[in-house]
C-alpha cells in the first residue's frame, strides 16, 4: 500500500493538514487500512524532505497545513500511470503458512485449510453484505460522492481476492489428495515370504 502517493493524490484537492489527510484516505478505502497520525506525518515529513509537498501556514484551528508541489504532481502522475510492480509480489501470509504445514511435524495441513477456508468464506459474505448497502446507499443518495465510489470500488477488489483464495484453498486440498494418492500407489507393494523347504534324507533307489 502506498501510502505517500495516497497523500500526494488528497493533497492535490487543496491543502489538508496531518489527522485531516487520515480521515480522508480512511474515508476513500472504507477504513480498510487504517492509518493513525504519526504515520501520516511522518510520511509527510519524507515528502517535505524530497520536496513534493510543502508546509503552507496554517487554518483557523492552528493546524499546520500541507500542500503538493509541481515536484509532487510530477510523482503522482507517474504513479497513476504506470502499473503495479508485480515481479516482487508482497509476502502472502497465508501461502507462506500452507508452504510450512507442508510436511510439518504433527500438523494436519487440511485442518489448517478447512479452518481458513471458513474464515475466507465468512469474509467474502461481510464484503458482499457492505457492497449491498454501499450500492444502496450510493443509488439512493442526492449524488454520488467520490468517496463512496471509492468505497464500493475497494469492497469489489476484496470480494474478487476472497473469491480467488477460497478457489485456491480448493485447489490446495485437491492437489494435496492427488499427490497422497499418488504416493500410495506408488509404494512397493509387500513381497511375499519365500516357502520353507525342508531338507529330508536323500532317497534310496
């Protein structure tokens, strides 16, 4: 999550000071990712450093207030339009816990996916549950706020990822079934003890 470019992207409607740019950008994505102010103003600080944004006085309340710089229109731009990096995808908490079950000692590497898969589900159903009352309230509403698009734009992206992991826990559990029972139809079957023969007398002729 970039956080510097989502204050660079606020600060470009006008100048906000530092708790005001986190209701906002909690505002924007549903408080999906939650802020608090120290992060805010420290984020700033860096963007003051490398001279995208700029202190700009202060508001009737004493708040010292921030605004973007041409500098950091330049980098927001960039930033729009250029896609997501996705060569150094982000550590995936959950792929990383299957990947160690794997051959764990006394780990029932289905339990901890049944278990997932359940919390998954129960996740996908909130995120459609507030979907259903965002539309409603955006279709209801005298006009559509940019920020509720955002909302509902955001709920979408999370129904599509819950959607994607619960298909991946499925595939998960079929692919580890398959290879159990390739394991066992490969194991050499028990060989048969040879019969005792018993050495007698040689016989007469």
């Amino acid at each position: 999550m970039s956080i510097r470019h989502g204050l660079l992207a606020l600060l470009e409607r006008g100048p906000r000071y530092g708790s005001q740019l986190r209701t906002e950008f909690e505002s924007r994505t549903g408080s999906t990712w939650p802020l608090n102010v120290g992060q805010v103003y420290t984020t700033l600080s860096r963007l003051e450093r490398d001279g995208m944004v700029t202190q700009d006085g202060e508001d009737e309340a004493g708040h010292a207030l921030y605004s973007i710089t041409d500098s950091g229109r330049e980098e927001l731009r960039n930033w729009f339009e250029k896609p997501v990096d996705r060569t150094s995808p982000a550590r995936d908490e959950l792929a990383i816990k299957l990947a160690m079950a794997v051959g764990a000692p006394g780990v029932d590497i289905r339990a901890v996916i049944q278990s997932q898969r359940h919390h998954t589900v129960k996740a996908m159903q909130d995120y459609t549950r507030l979907k259903v009352q965002a539309l409603a309230a955006l279709e209801s509403g005298p006009s559509r706020e940019r920020d509720d698009v955002a909302w509902l734009l955001v709920l979408e992206q999370l129904i599509f990822q819950t959607e994607a992991e619960a298909r991946w826990l499925d595939h998960c559990e079929s692919r580890l079934i398959r290879l159990s029972t390739a394991v066992g139809e490969n194991r050499p079957a028990p060989t048969a003890a040879a019969p005792v023969q018993t050495v007698g007398p040689t016989p007469l002729h």
